[in-house]
C-alpha cells in the first residue's frame, strides 16, 4: 500500500455538519444585531470562525471571545446532532481500520464538539488520535494541528501519510509538513477553491480514497 497514515478533516470530509455549525453562528451574529443568512455561513466554514467574527465582523477580541461562546452553546447543545456521516464514510473509515491503516482527525473545530460527534456516530473506534482546538481556536493553524497529530503519532515518514481536506487549508497545513494531500470536492470548498489549492488528489466521494492509500 502507498500509504500507511491518514490524516483527516472533519467538517465537509467526514461529517455533514454545516446546518448545525451555521445556525449556531447566525444565532452568535444575531444576539449582536448583525442579520447574517445561513447559506452564507456555510460558504465560511473552514477557517476557525473565532477569527472570522473579529476579522469580518468587526469585533474586538474580546467581544468576539464572548460572543463565540454563544456559537459554542448551540453546537454542543443542538448543532452536533444536526448532522450526517457523508455517505460511504463509515464503510472507508472501518475499511482502512481493518487494513491495518493509522487514522487521525486535525480540525479546527473545537475538541470537545469533534469527540462528541465522533462518538455519536460510532467512528470514535477508528481513530488512533482526534485532534482540534479550544473553544476560543487558538491552537494555531492546520499546518499546526497537523504537525502535533504528526508527533503524536510518532510519524517518521511522511511520504507515507496522507493529509485529506476540503478547504485550501487543509491542504496547505498537509503541504507544509511534507504530506501528499486530498482535496475532496463533495465538502464544503467552493470550485475556485478547489482549482486553486494545487492538491495531489482529487476524490468525489469518500470511498475514492480507497484506490488511492491502498494503492501501489
């Protein structure tokens, strides 16, 4: 096989989950007096949106901090659960686990609300290591998040792990740590962000992925 490691992203690759993760911040941008729509936010979500209420919105840091947290309640609260495993998702995670494949999470999402969802969907079993941010995403960025999943797991080869995403980010944080990376274009990347972000795969739907880890 190609490669003996996969790194994921969460939001957009693995779980459905943007209804959840919207709602929650046009609630967040509502208790301000800011209307914002649904579709919109999901054209956003990717970047941590701790950033994106003080770099768009306009907040001070410390506004958005506590503004954020509104988001935060929601999601636990409600937002986890108004969400779907992408379909093909379970049979690739339990397909790979059983190869003998090491798979991880790197997300920007908050921990706590990755591990929630993870367990909820029974995929929690597969997974050697999940990894995410704090509430307030101040872990750094993907490329960071990537490369601590990376030491955590002991990694001495990267031309043997695979970083898969559906932002530009994601594939840049893989990028930046020496990984080969997939872009998937069933997730939430717009199609500009998808020709523009020079992966070294392209999937349209998760079990594509196959061909490619276990691959010669």
């Amino acid at each position: 096989m190609k490669y003996n490691t996969v790194i994921f992203d969460f939001d957009g690759v693995i779980v459905d989950s943007w209804l959840g993760i919207a709602k929650g911040f046009v609630k967040c941008l509502g208790e301000y007096g800011i209307v914002e729509t649904i579709e919109n936010v999901k054209k956003m979500i990717g970047p941590p949106f701790a950033h994106l209420i003080v770099d768009k919105y306009g907040f001070s840091r410390e506004e958005g901090a506590e503004a954020i947290m509104i988001h935060r309640k929601y999601v636990r609260e409600k937002g986890v659960y108004e969400a779907n495993l992408f379909e093909g998702v379970y049979e690739l995670l339990e397909t790979l686990y059983n190869k003998g494949i090491t798979l991880a999470i790197a997300s920007n999402k908050p921990l706590e609300n990755v591990a929630c969802q993870a367990k909820y969907f029974k995929i929690d079993k597969f997974f050697e290591f999940i990894n995410g941010q704090d509430d307030l995403q101040t872990r750094g960025n993907k490329a960071d998040l990537v490369r601590e999943t990376m030491k955590v797991l002991n990694i001495d080869d990267p031309h043997k792990v695979l970083m898969i995403g559906d932002k530009p980010t994601d594939i840049e944080g893989g990028h930046e740590n020496g990984l080969d990376a997939v872009m998937v274009r069933y997730g939430y990347g717009n199609e500009e962000e998808i020709k523009a972000c020079n992966a070294d795969y392209y999937i349209e739907r998760p079990l594509d992925l196959l061909n490619i880890v276990l691959g010669d």
